[in-house]
C-alpha cells in the first residue's frame, strides 16, 4: 500500500526586527509518515443449515416481536479512519485534536476527498520552544497530500498551514530550509527563500512560569519611527546573514518598541546576552516566543583553515547566566536546515 514519509525541520521566527516576517530552518526535525491500511474483508453471510433454518428464514413473527438480529451481527463495525501513534517529543493529545490529524483533514476536505483508513506515525525530535506545531501541521499536510492522486501545490499548502494559524514565516521556512522572507497572511501571503552561508545557531530556552500569557497582554501597538527603524533593520539584517557579513550582524538584532517590554519578563536578560558575547558569539538576542535567546556562532578561520566555532563554551555560559539568576533553562546548538521538507513515497 502507498506509504508516506515527511521529516520537517524545526524553525526559528521573531529573528531580531522580523517579528512575523523572518524564519530560518534549523537541524531538528519531526517525522510523520502515513500509509493507506488495506480494506476490511467483506462480512459473510451465515450459511442456511436444513429445514429449520429455511423456515425461520420464512417464518412470520408474532405481533410485536422481531426477529432482526441486531445490527452489530449483520455487519462488522466500520473501522476508525486512522489509528495514530505518537513518539518523542510531543505535549499535544493523541487524538482528532493532534495537529497532524487536523491538518490532514482540511487538506482532505480542501481536496472534497474523504478522510482514507490510514496508519500515521509521528516522532517528534521538536520541543514546544521551537515551533513543534508548525511541523506537525506542516507534516501533515504534505503527508496527506501526498496520498492523494491529484496533489494541491505548494501555494495552497502554505495558505491552508497558515489557514491552521501557523505564522508565515515559520511555514516557509518548514517548507523551503534556510532563511525565509514573508510578508502578509495567507489571503496575500508573498515569500522569498534565502540561502545562508554556514552558521551555527545556539538556542537557550530559559523555564519562565506564565511568559507567554504576561506577553500576550502587553501592547501591540508601537510608534512610527519605531516601525520605520525595525523595518530598515529587517531588510539589511536579511542582506547581512545572505552575505555572511558578521561584523553587520551584530548591529542588527535589535527591535524597538517591544523588546524592553518582552526583556523585563527575563531575569538577568543582559547578563545572559553578555555570557554569550564574551564566550565568542557574534550576536545574541530575543527571538521567539518561547521565550529563547538565539546566538550565532560562523565557522572560525584559523591560519587559513575552516574550523568549527566553540559553539559549547557558548551554550554553556548563557545557561550558567540563567542559573545564576535563578532560572533553569534548555539549550541546543543546531546548523541552519538548507534542505527543508524531505519527503518519500513508496508504492
């Protein structure tokens, strides 16, 4: 039977100035793979034995008796749509509620294709901080499209993932690897994938008891030469990581008008950005919604010859700051992702 395989990389949005508008694709993945389960046997029928059973098969019942055998003996009962098995890191339910399920049926229902008898697997590698549904959806998606014999495109699969309230930017990203550039919604939803040279990403997750809810409620409005100021950054903040300018780099992950607010929330914030500095990253800053700190780190040229950044000392000294303000953290160093979505098909 056809079986589907996709591996979706995690993604990083809120990058510096992008707020919505920048995303980059990093090594840690969620898989999703879907087969179509072979068709139940059909029911048979019980065989007729002798005379008795041809005269009850005849045979008149008495007033307000039946005979009908009930209905759970003359059919079997309809198999479930799907079973799901979930493995790895995950904090949604197992269930119709699960993003992969949700997002396979609107692409079934986009498609006017009923839900199939499928198995789905799920193995997840993502944690919450790093956009673990936008990959389930997105894996699901394109699993469930994949199973179809005439597959929407890629623009609808990116306005139904967006359709699912997944952020633009973090959808692109899922899709297309490296740096992706969005603008707009999934009704006008434009988008540009950028390569990126070599760079390694160190993200620190620090364990904040109510961020997100003390987020959601602070102002979502800012003034013009705030936006103005974010907007030019965002422009050359792309530019600066195409051309793997390093020296840009650092003057550019600032965010005027939300970052003081989102900052306060973080103990010792400054001190953990100046850990990661001193400890040899080229840049650190807010980024997500987790909350987390990202920090850059490029491969280091040492007497002519490519060698790989102490990306340890840095993820250590940003994750001892924390605990030196009494905050417990996670902590990964990752590559960017340049392939995107993988996906394989076998008959």
């Amino acid at each position: 039977m056809l079986k589907v395989k996709v591996i979706v990389p995690a993604t990083i949005i809120n990058l510096g100035p992008g707020l919505d508008t920048l995303g980059i694709a990093v090594t840690l993945h969620n898989t999703v793979e879907m087969s179509l389960r072979p068709p139940s046997p059909p029911a048979e029928s019980a065989p007729v034995q002798g005379e008795k059973s041809a005269e009850a098969a005849t045979k008149v019942p008495e007033a307000g008796l039946s005979t009908a055998a009930p209905a759970s003996l003359l059919a079997p009962e309809a198999p479930a749509p799907f079973t799901l098995n979930v493995s790895g890191e995950n904090h949604f339910p197992v269930s119709d509620d699960h993003p992969v399920i949700r997002a396979a049926k609107t692409l079934f229902d986009e498609a006017k294709t009923p839900f199939p008898s499928a198995s789905i697997t799920c193995t997840g590698e993502i944690p919450t901080e790093l956009g673990d549904r936008t990959a389930w959806t997105v894996g699901g998606l394109m699993a469930a499209n994949n199973l179809l014999s005439t597959p929407l495109k890629r623009e609808q699969i990116v306005a139904l993932a967006c359709r699912l309230s997944e952020p633009p930017a973090a959808v692109v990203a899922s899709l297309m690897g490296s740096l992706s550039v969005t603008s707009g919604w999934w009704q006008d939803l434009i988008y540009r994938r950028i390569d990126i040279p070599i760079l390694r990403v160190i993200l620190v997750a620090p364990k904040i008891p109510g961020y997100r809810e003390q987020v959601d409620v602070l102002p979502r409005t800012i003034d013009l030469r705030d936006t103005a100021f974010n907007m030019g950054r965002i422009a050359l903040l792309a530019e600066a990581l195409r051309t793997g300018d390093n020296a840009f780099l650092t003057r550019l992950m600032e965010i005027r008008g939300l970052d003081s607010a989102r900052k306060a929330l973080i103990p010792d914030y400054d001190s953990v950005l100046a850990a990661a500095r001193n400890a040899g990253a080229i840049t650190a800053a807010l980024s997500g919604n987790g909350p987390y700190v990202i920090a850059f780190a490029p491969p280091l040229v040492v007497g002519g010859r490519v060698k790989a950044p102490n990306t340890q000392a840095i993820e250590t000294a940003m994750v001892d700051a924390f605990r030196a303000a009494g905050v417990e953290s996670r902590a990964w160093t990752l590559n960017v992702d340049t392939q995107g979505i993988v996906l394989t098909v076998q008959q």
